[in-house]
C-alpha cells in the first residue's frame, strides 16, 4: 500500500513538473516592436513634456521631458496598440505603457 502511495505522489509530482514547464512556450501578453503598428501614431523619439505629481514633495506639479521609446502590441488578450514611453525623474529612470489619448492627455 506504501509504493502504490508513494507512486501516486512521484506521478503528481512529475505531472506538476511537466505543466509548469510546458508554460514557457506560452506567448508573453504583449512585445515591444520599434515601427508604429498603426497609422497615426506618434514616432519613435518623440518627446513632450509630462505632468506628473511628485507624492514625496507633498503632491507638487512636475513637469518631466518623456520620451516614446517604442511600441507595444498586446498579443494576449488582443486590444490597440500602445505606447512604452520613458522619463526620469530625481536621477531615477522610469517607463510607463501610455495610450494615445492618455499620452495626448498627460503630454503638453
């Protein structure tokens, strides 16, 4: 009765090992391409200023340069092409993934 439990744990074990392995050969949710996928879309290096708010001064008004670095197609689940947009801000470089209404929004 041991070997028939103790092969029903190995067995597991070993299916547990196979499912998580098989995932890596999943597509990621979305990848980075340097061409805009849509017309219309503003063009890699484009810059403009971004407001932003500063929590650790007290919620004060920043204005940041940010820089469209590239694009992101989502591949799963599918919806319209976005922004990857990045700035730095106290030395410290940041990235966001914007829209094109957030990115003409937040953008002056």
């Amino acid at each position: 009765m041991r070997r028939y439990f103790l092969f029903l744990i190995i067995l597991a074990a070993l299916l547990m090992a196979w499912v998580v392995s098989a995932q890596d050969g999943y597509p990621t949710g979305y990848t980075l391409v340097y061409s805009a996928p849509n017309a219309g879309m503003h063009p890699v290096g484009y810059t403009c200023t971004l407001t932003a708010y500063d929590a650790s001064a007290g919620m004060a008004k920043v204005e940041l340069p940010a820089q469209v670095d590239a694009y992101v197609v989502w591949l799963q689940p599918v919806r319209p092409a976005d922004y990857y947009v990045s700035f730095t801000q106290n030395g410290i470089h940041y990235w966001a993934i914007d829209s094109q209404q957030t990115l003409d929004a937040v953008c002056k």
